[in-house]
C-alpha cells in the first residue's frame, strides 16, 4: 500500500500474512526500511520466501 501526501512525503507500507514465518518476516522487514533499497514488494516477499497470495 502506498500513501502520498505530495511530491515528497510518499509512504509505502509492507503486509504479510499472519502465517509468515518469524524468520522470514523479520527479513522482509529488514529489506522493506532500507534507505538505499528500491525493491518493490512483491520482490521483497520473494526474495524472503513468503507467499503473496
């Protein structure tokens, strides 16, 4: 989900699915906040092993 409150103020917020694993969810967390990471959700949750559905 993205959320934009103009040019500059731009949030992007990652969801999984209850049943992530606690591993991979915390690597999917790592990768989401990094600065100089422009990875896309979707290549997020397959890099981490989690299922899009």
């Amino acid at each position: 989900m993205r959320v934009s409150r103009g040019a500059r103020d731009i949030f992007s917020f990652l969801m999984l699915a209850p049943d992530a694993g606690e591993e991979a969810a915390r690597a999917a967390m790592t990768l989401a906040v990094r600065d100089d990471d422009s990875a896309s959700a979707a290549e997020i949750l397959a890099a981490t092993g989690i299922d899009p559905r």
